[in-house]
C-alpha cells in the first residue's frame, strides 16, 4: 500500500510518514497541491492524506483535480480548521473522510491503513481468496 502525504507542515509529514511506515504502509511526501498533482500523475497511490490550507494550490483545489486523475484514489482531509463548511465542501468533493487538527497520531495512522484500500480492491481480493 502507498499513500502520499500532503502537508505544507515538514515535521507533520515526517511523523505522520513514520507513523505509517510502522503500520506497513509505503509513504511519499509533498509540501502543497501542486507537488501532490505531480505525484498522483507519477505514482500508483492508494491514498492521499490531504491538508487544506497550503500555499500554491490549497487541499480543495487540489480534492477537485486528484478526482479527475484518478477517482479510485481514496482521499482522506486532515484539516486545522473546525468550520463545517470546509469539512462539508471536502466530503463533497469526493473526501473519504475529513479530520480535524490535532489528533492521536498512532490512532489516525492506523485508521488510514486500514482504510486506504479501495473497498472495491478488498472485496475483490477477498472473492478471490475463497
């Protein structure tokens, strides 16, 4: 499992990497919605982990043309910001699910792992295995 991180925050994007990296799962790194664009164009990802106030091309710009891309890629929004209408615009542009600054690290990290696999890949490789 690959997922990228998008965090124009270095020191976040390093824990949450290396918290992910203890839960299996190979991580990829970019500081803003451009270098995330290029990653998604570049890489076979399962998931992006997405922030949304960055610099050159904020987390919802970004939400709007990773779908275009690659739609099968399950995109999760860790956001500082409560306001529901960010957290509601998110889900509407395909976010798998949206969490809000802070939070336990170990505790998303593995709720990410478990959860970036498309569900239609798991019930696939589930039919195969019986």
């Amino acid at each position: 499992m690959k997922v990228l991180i998008v965090d124009d925050e270095a020191d976040l994007r390093e824990m949450l990497a290396e918290q992910l990296r203890m839960e299996g799962v190979e991580t990829l790194e970019a500081a803003n919605g451009l270098e995330c664009l290029w990653e998604v164009k570049h890489q076979q990802l399962d998931a992006i982990v997405l922030d949304l106030t960055m610099p050159r091309l904020g987390g919802l710009e970004a939400l709007k043309r990773i779908h275009k891309f690659a739609p099968r890629i399950r995109v999760f929004v860790l956001t500082a910001s409560a306001e529901p209408a960010d957290h509601q615009a998110a889900r509407a542009l395909g976010a798998a699910e949206v969490y809000t600054k802070p939070y336990d690290l170990a505790a998303f990290a593995r709720a990410i792992a478990a959860r970036a696999t498309p569900p239609v890949v798991a019930a696939a490789a589930s039919r195969t295995a019986s």
